[in-house]
C-alpha cells in the first residue's frame, strides 16, 4: 500500500524539481547566517584562535560548496523541465496528427461507401420501425421517378400497391421482430407516374445508434 504523499511526491516531477532547490536553497540561507554569526562573533570577540579560525574556513568552504551544488541541481531541474514541456508537446502533436489522420480516414471511408451506396445498380431503402424511408439511394429513387428527398421521410408503403400494402405491412412487422434474420418478399410497387413495377426484396433488420431500422434490397 503506496501513502497518498508517496504517490503525489513520484507522480509531479515539477513538485520534485522545485521542492529539492528550495530546500537546498533554504539550509544554504542557514549555513550562510550560521557563518556570519560567527564571523561576527569571532571579530567582537577578538579573539583569533586556530581552532575558531579552522572552523570559520570550514563554514566558508561548506557554504560555497553548497552553493555550487545548487546551482547544478537548478540547472538539472531546468534541464528537467524543459524536457518534460518537450515531450509534453511532442505528445500532443502526436496526438494530433494522428486525431487528423483518422478523420480523414473515416471521411475517405465515408465517402467510399456513400459512392458505393448511391452508384450500385441496385435499389436500396432504409426504413424505421414505424414504417418511415429513413434513407434511399439515387439509383432506387430514379426506379420510381422520384428524386432522394421526395422519398425520405416517407411512409414505405406509399410506394406499394394498394392491393399489396396489408401483407407488405406485416412482412415488414416480422423483419423488425427477427433482427439479423433476412426475410424475402415479392410484391407489386408503384412508379411516381402510376405505372407498376413488380420487385422481389430481401429486408434483414438491425440496430444502428440502439434504434432497430430495415435494410431492404431489390
């Protein structure tokens, strides 16, 4: 079990680089009134003894000593914090780079299935639980001489003949009841300008963003 100060102490390298100077910087502030002390105490007292003299010099000698130390520990913990901003900032523009790469890797995607979509020589509608086209391609559009948004929107059934609409309903309804299980029909639709187009679909449902909707191909 790690202590909470432990963690925050290892975990902040900034607290660490600052900390450790200031601390060394406080006991040379005491080392240096410690010396003046007793440099001034020896002058006061008048009294120049090899004893108090040698132990001047070494209070003179640690405190320079001390202060050379600082020194280099405030230059590494420079050194130490410019290190850290580099990486930090060589992360983030990793990062970024990366973020732009995959967008516009989903936008090539995207736009590489929207062609195949709207190209494919095949009628496609996507329809929701409550029977509106939620989406329709521009090939499936022109089959009944209506444009994209003419139709989105819409009640599917609406393009079905009338005769036919009550058994497309329910085979719509078991689509939506066995998400994933294709289901076929065969049925009679109508063209914009009334004339009849007979088509035999496949429709398997799914969840897209948890909301069930039906893919239905002819």
């Amino acid at each position: 079990m790690q202590l909470p100060a432990l963690r925050l102490w290892f975990a902040r390298p900034l607290i660490l680089a600052v900390a450790v100077p200031l601390t060394l910087l406080a006991v040379t502030g005491l080392l240096g009134v410690r010396y003046w002390y007793k440099r001034g105490a020896l002058s006061q007292s008048g009294v120049h003894s090899d004893q108090l003299i040698d132990s001047l010099e070494q209070g003179k000698t640690g405190l320079i000593a001390t202060a050379v130390f600082i020194v280099f520990v405030f230059a590494g913990a420079a050194l130490a914090l410019a290190w850290l901003e580099a990486s930090r900032r060589r992360k983030a523009t990793e990062e970024k780079v990366q973020l732009q790469r995959n967008l516009e890797e989903l936008r090539e995607s995207e736009n590489r299935w929207r062609a195949v979509f709207e190209n494919n020589p095949t009628i496609y509608f996507m329809v929701d639980a409550a029977g509106n086209i939620v989406s329709v391609n521009s090939f499936g559009a022109e089959q009944f001489g209506y444009t994209v948004y003419e139709l989105i929107g819409h009640p599917v059934l609406s393009i079905f003949h009338e005769a036919d609409r009550d058994a497309a309903q329910t085979r719509l309804a078991d689509c939506f009841e066995q998400l994933g299980r294709t289901v076929s029909w065969e049925f009679r639709k109508l063209r914009k300008d009334g004339s009849i187009l007979v088509v035999r679909e496949s429709a398997r449902a799914t969840l897209i963003k948890d909301r069930p909707v039906a893919l239905i191909v002819c």
